[in-house]
C-alpha cells in the first residue's frame, strides 16, 4: 500500500505539471521497453535502442526503479542533462549502490569517473533522440489530454475525488491516500507542495520523487497511452465520418456527460455511448466515470480535428 498523507495546507498546494518532462518521459520508456506490457506491446516491437543508448538497461530496470537522480523533472532535455550531470558525488554513489548491480560502467559513474559520466550523457541523447523526439507531439498529445480531464474533474468534484481518480484503487483514509500497490511506503508533502504529473509512456503503479526544492512528485499513468494516441486519426477516420459522431466532437470541446449528449443531440444514450467507443478509440476523446455520470473531452487531437475541418 502506497500512502500519501495530506494536511490541509498540502491540498492547497497541489498543482498540475505544466509539460511533459523529457528525462522523466525518457525514464518511464526505457523502463516500459523492458517490460511485457500488451498495451506496449506493438511499440515495443517497433523501438530501437541504439548501441550507445543501451547502456541505460544497467541503470533502469523494469520496474522503473533506477537512480533518482537519471530523470528529474525538468521542462527541457538540456537542462535535465545539466542536472543529472551536476548530481552530487555522495548522492549519485548512494543512489547507484541502492538501484544496480556492480558492473565496469556503473562502477565508473559511482567513482565519479569523467568517461563513464561522458557515456552516460550519450547515451541519454541518444536514447531521446530514438524514443522520445519521434513521438513529441503524441507525448504531449497524451499529457494534454489527461490535464484536460482532470481539470474538468477538478473544477466538479474537488481535489480529494481528483487525486482519488488518478490510479484505480485509490481511496482516502481521513487525510491520507492510499493507493492499492504490492509494496508498503509512507509519504508526505509536508507542505511543500505536490505536483502531479501524467506519464505517457507508463501504465504501472504512481511513482513518488522529490523536486529540488523539497517538494513532491507524484508520477501516474495518462488516460491516453503513448500506442493508443498512436492509432489516432489515420485509423479511424472512415468510421469518423458521420453527422452525429462530428457534432459529439464538437460538444465535448468543454466537456459532457453521456446523458448530457443525448439530450442535445435527441439520441438515445446507447447511441452516444457507440459513438463515443469509436471517438475514444481514435484518440479524439478521453472518457472517465465519476459516480454515476460518464463524462467525455476532446483531446487535442480532437480539437485539431475540428479546427482543420
């Protein structure tokens, strides 16, 4: 059981990521490339990790547990690579014997050797370069998405039922989260504050990490999958067109529910929900259940959609 415990000066300090972070994305894709994950599986076989980049399978295992220190949230890939490269001796050395196995490389990097850290550089930017750079725009298609919804979610139900939603299982006991995980952990914002923070590439339980500043991290899974805003538009259009299917993406650019649908559309609400499998199967929508309401967004993808049209 994971277990996030809040005051009240905490959930007034919670607070969206406001980008992907490519070293933290980069992390989670390595991470997921080792892993027999069948939503990844297609991607999986379709990525190529050049030689350099490799190396990365030493220090990131499948469970995404590495050194802390490899992907700290940063809003561009040079200033996360001048972070990571700028790691403290003591904390890297602690970090590495914590997470990996002794091997020549990793035994380099604990010792602070200068070619070791010069590989681990390259093989960072090789390894963006293969599996992060090709897919930007669906990875920020993927986060935009999520923030989307959460935001509706937020501005309805409150912050309690938003982080509530984020992994399936979760629940509030008093003022503390607890989320359904194999492995026993206790955190605290202690007011310092939590950014939240969807991962494209990541379907596995939240990871909890620390900002520079003392504040909280907490990494979840996107609604949408990098593979699924993979299928996008090119897929789906056929089944796309359609007068109902168009004036659904048009509604949902601010949000509704399905019976909210149905009755401006003068549908029953069967039909809504067909409709809405094959929006969401294109990567046009992002559904999600809060109580008994079924709620609906475009995602970027699908606001594009309209706007081209």
């Amino acid at each position: 059981m994971l277990r996030l415990r809040f005051t009240a000066e905490d959930l007034m300090n919670v607070r969206f990521a406001d980008r992907p972070a490519p070293l933290l994305e980069l992390g989670m894709a390595v991470a997921t490339y080792q892993r027999h994950d069948a939503v990844f599986a297609g991607w999986t076989r379709r990525t190529r990790l050049p030689g350099e980049a490799r190396a990365l399978l030493e220090l990131i295992p499948p469970d995404a547990r590495g050194p802390l220190f490899l992907d700290p949230y940063s809003e561009g890939l040079e200033e996360g690579l001048e972070t990571v490269l700028s790691t403290p001796p003591g904390y890297a050395r602690s970090e590495l014997m914590r997470t990996t196995r002794p091997t020549p490389w990793t035994t380099g990097l604990a010792r602070r050797d200068r070619e070791a850290w010069r590989l681990l550089e390259g093989a960072l930017r090789r390894a963006y370069d293969a599996v992060i750079a090709p897919d930007r725009e669906r990875v920020r298609a993927s986060f935009d998405a999520d923030l989307a919804w959460r935001r509706t979610h937020l501005a309805e139900r409150g912050v309690a039922a938003t982080l509530a939603s984020l992994y399936p299982g979760s629940r509030w006991n008093g003022t503390t989260l607890e989320v359904e995980v194999p492995a026993d952990s206790v955190h605290a914002p202690a007011g310092r504050g939590l950014t939240l923070m969807p991962s494209a590439f990541w379907t596995g339980r939240p990871m909890i990490g620390r900002h520079s500043d003392g504040s909280m991290l907490l990494l979840y899974p996107a609604l949408t999958p990098l593979p699924l805003v993979d299928t996008g538009a090119r897929d789906a259009l056929a089944p796309l067109l359609g007068r109902t299917r168009a004036a659904i993406l048009s509604l949902v650019t601010e949000g509704r529910t399905t019976s909210e649908l149905a009755t401006e559309l003068g549908v029953s609400a069967a039909s809504v929900s067909a409709h809405t499998k094959t929006l969401r199967g294109a990567g046009l929508i992002v559904t999600l259940r809060t109580g008994k309401a079924v709620n609906h967004v475009a995602t970027p993808l699908g606001m594009r959609l309209l706007r081209e049209h």
